[in-house]
C-alpha cells in the first residue's frame, strides 16, 4: 500500500493494515467471484481510522500483505517518506467466531494474535517491516481446525498506484473526485472519503463522490484514501482461505 498522509505513525498503519483484511489454487481466483460486502466504517472527525475491509462471502481465513508508504511534513527538512509493510490476517470457525490457527507468519516473520486477529507491527529494530521484494509467501502453523500449511502468493502481483492527484479541500455541496495518477494490476478499488466508500472496478484511477453521499461527513479534517486490492483463494482442507496484497494512497483532507 501507498499511504500519503501526515500520520506518520507505525501504528496509524497498522490499523488501516487491519482494516484491509480481505486454498491457493493454481488460478488466480475461480471464474466466479465470491460476493463482496464493503462495510465501511470510520467518521467524520481526525480521531477514527476508515476500514477498507472487503469481506468474502464463505471465507475462513483471510491472509493480507499490506505495503504502505507515508510522508510526513519535518521541519528543516521538507517531506519525508518511510515505506512500511505489515501481514495481517484472521481465521473463523464454522460459526463464525474469530479463532487462533497456531503460529502464522510472514516471510518468517512472527505475527502477534490480539483481539481476534494477526498483526505483525513494525518495531524500532525493523521501522519499515516485512521486506516484500522476493515476494510473499505465508506458513500457519495450524490448530482449531485449520491443517498447518505453507504458501507462496507471487501468483498475484501487489497493485500499484502512483500517488493522489486531487485537492486536498472537499466540498461537501459541490461533490468531489477522488484520483491517482495510475492504478495497475488492481482487481477492485476502493475510494474512500471519511467514512463513505465506494468501490469500482480493475485498475480504476479516479471516483466521483455527490453532493449526496459527502453530505453526511462533519467538517474538519479527515482522509482520503484509494485502496487498490489484488486476491485469490484456494480451499484447503475444505476451508476457503483467501490471501490478498494491497496497496493504499492516502492524504489528509479538509472537509468544508
């Protein structure tokens, strides 16, 4: 992911990491795609974090790579940008309930289960995270039902995207759109401003929000985000287990 913000903070991306959570088959995905539900949730003030969350109908686990990027204005030295990548993921059992699957980790680093699900947060010995240039390649150790398995998902590439092109004023009764200068190797996008999201298709680089859907967003400052997502998924073991790369742009906004 591609985080333009003034957050510079690990743990700011660690939570939009976890909001981005979304058996490898030989194909990217099955001809017929599983429905999506975008649940968004976040506000219209600075003190909440937008979820860019696709959830699959069906899934037990989701596994995602999140590859951010964020700029931070320093003084005396201008902007400054710190790349971070984090692994996040979940497991749920037959009713739904958010369970442990042993150890997981990413590129053999260790992700930590809190609260339900696997994160693996950015510390002062490794600022900017798991080094996803080889790839990514997921091991789960197994346990409440899921085998212990190894994955390697460079059959899919992390999506790309250039960096936010737009105003950072929103005006919520003249509407506004929402564009990056590319998109690629994205099967969906989501736009989001605040907490209202809307989703399009592969590699869209830009969105039109309506004086209708930004009238609900409170005034101040807030984010713009462009979330590009790439998955498949493969059951294994009679379990649908997606994996996902993601990446996200993302600014500070002023919503008038």
């Amino acid at each position: 992911m591609y985080i333009r913000s003034s957050f510079h903070n690990p743990s700011i991306a660690l939570m939009i990491a976890l909001g981005t959570l979304v058996s490898l088959s030989a194909c990217k995905k099955d001809e017929a795609e599983p429905p999506v539900v975008d649940v968004p949730t976040g506000g219209g003030s600075n003190t909440t974090t937008p979820n860019t969350t696709p959830t699959f109908t069906g899934a037990a686990a989701v596994l995602a790579a999140v590859s951010t990027a964020s700029t931070q204005e320093i003084p005396g030295f201008g902007t400054v940008a710190v790349d971070i990548n984090t692994g996040v993921g979940y497991f749920r059992d037959a009713a739904g309930a958010s369970v442990q699957a042993g150890t997981v980790s990413c590129n053999d680093n260790a992700l930590t289960y809190a609260n339900g699900a696997y994160a693996y947060t950015p510390g002062a010995m490794n600022p900017t995270g798991i080094d996803f240039g080889s790839g990514v390649t997921w091991n789960v150790g197994g346990g409440n039902g899921f085998s212990a398995f190894t994955r390697n998902t460079n059959a899919i590439a992390f999506p790309s995207a250039g960096s936010i092109t737009s105003s950072a004023t929103v005006d919520r009764s003249a509407g506004y759109t929402l564009a990056t200068d590319f998109v690629n190797d994205a099967d969906s996008v989501y736009f989001i401003i605040g907490n209202v999201l809307l989703r399009r298709g592969p590699n869209t680089g830009s969105c039109t929000f309506s004086s209708s859907e930004l009238g609900a967003l409170a005034a101040g400052q807030n984010l713009a985000m462009v979330a590009a997502f790439n998955y498949y998924n493969e059951n294994i073991d009679g379990k649908e287990v997606y994996f996902i790369k993601e990446r996200v742009l993302s600014r500070s906004v002023t919503v008038q």
